[in-house]
C-alpha cells in the first residue's frame, strides 16, 4: 500500500513543504506493521529507522536491571520515535512496544541525512520536534520528582483518557503504574481516591472522567 501523501503532510517532519519536496520524500517511507505487544525496538541496539506512527499506538519505555518498566511516552498517530538516536549516532535509548495492532511509516537512518540535506525546511522542523521532546521529558521529570502519585495517575487520565477509556488506548493499571513511577497496587488506590472526590467512576474494566474540571484541579494542586 502507497504511503499516503495527505498524511504525510500531517506529520511535523514534513509540514509547509511543497508538493515536489513531499513526493521526493515519500519515495524513501517504507511501511512496516507490527501486532499487539511486539518489540519494535529494542533499548541499546543500534539505531538503524526513525518511524511515525500511522494508526495504532505504541508505547516508548525504559526497563530497569530488575524488569521495572518506566513509559516515557505513548506515541500515537502522526508523531515520530526514535528520532535521537538517528541524528546522534548513539543506540536506541528506549524500547518500544506495540499497544495494539499498529502500521508504522519508517525512513532509514541514511535516508533521512540524505532527505535533510535536499530539505532544509525539514531540518528546521526537525528542531521542533525535538525541541517539544526535550520539554516533554522536562515535565515527566517534574512530574516524578514533585507530584504526589494521586496528581500523576490524575493527569495521566486527563491527558491519555479524556473521557473514557475506549477514546485513547486502553491502559492497564500496570501501565499507569508504568508512566506513573509506581506500584499497581498505588494506582488502585489512587483511582478509589479520585473516584471518591467524583472525579471519575470505575465502572468493571472502564474508567470515565465524570468531573474533568475536578480531574484537573487535583492535577494541578496535587505536589
């Protein structure tokens, strides 16, 4: 299947480009796809593709030497991973995990030097994304260093729910636990909290966000 140039066009790499830049440049995008729960990368190998999600989600995460999973972000459709470790040289940081089934839009390490240099314009939002990356993990880190556990598992709904579970992809109290720098255990008591504060109601295996206002207040304050 041709990669969609529409939605090429979506993606930050590849905005304000003309027409005759996005065609060169969908000649190099291959297609790869990849099953629910399958490795996509692997933490510490050699970086060989940058890839952009098309449809799915994949979740981008560190494992520690005891097999605890810290997530540093869920990557959903039109965003990019893997992006440092194809401009600097070094391995892959992460790894990375499908959600779901997914379908990726890839572009080889070797490719994307030759695309920058015929395109400076992608270099210029190159600097974009990896300017929002740097302030994302800025937050993660004030998130884990300040917020009390009931503000992250708060703000992780708030951001990854917005409603209800089947909006985004499904995470399991493990996974929140995961983005949260906690304990499962913590996140279910950290859900009893927030629904007693009518926040949100459990319902069986969904979670929705009655209060969004409230959710948020508590996100807020909770340091």
């Amino acid at each position: 299947m041709a990669v969609q140039l529409e939605f090429l066009k979506s993606i930050l790499y590849f905005s304000d480009l003309g027409l005759a830049e996005l065609e060169s440049s969908r000649k190099l995008v291959f297609e790869k796809t990849a099953d629910r729960a399958e490795m996509v990368l692997l933490e510490g190998e050699s970086a060989a593709n940058l890839y952009f999600v098309a449809s799915g989600v994949v979740k981008v995460f560190k494992t520690s030497a005891e097999g605890k999973e810290q997530i540093l972000s869920i990557v959903r459709p039109g965003e990019s991973f893997n992006d440092v470790p194809i401009f600097d040289g070094g391995p892959n940081p992460a790894s990375a995990r499908a959600m779901g089934p997914v379908l990726l839009y890839g572009i080889k390490k070797n490719d994307m030097e030759a695309i920058l240099r015929d395109h400076p314009q992608i270099a210029l939002n190159v600097i974009k994304v990896l300017s929002r990356r740097v302030r994302h993990l800025v937050s993660l880190v004030e998130d884990l260093s300040f917020k009390h556990v009931i503000g992250r598992v708060a703000k992780i709904l708030f951001e990854h729910i917005g409603g209800e579970v089947g909006r985004g992809p499904r995470l399991t109290q493990q996974e929140m636990a995961a983005m949260a720098g906690t304990a499962r255990e913590v996140v279910g008591r950290s859900l009893k909290a927030l629904e007693e504060e009518g926040a949100i109601k459990l319902d069986r295996h969904r979670i929705i966000i009655t209060d969004k206002e409230a959710l948020q207040n508590i996100m807020e304050v909770s340091s």
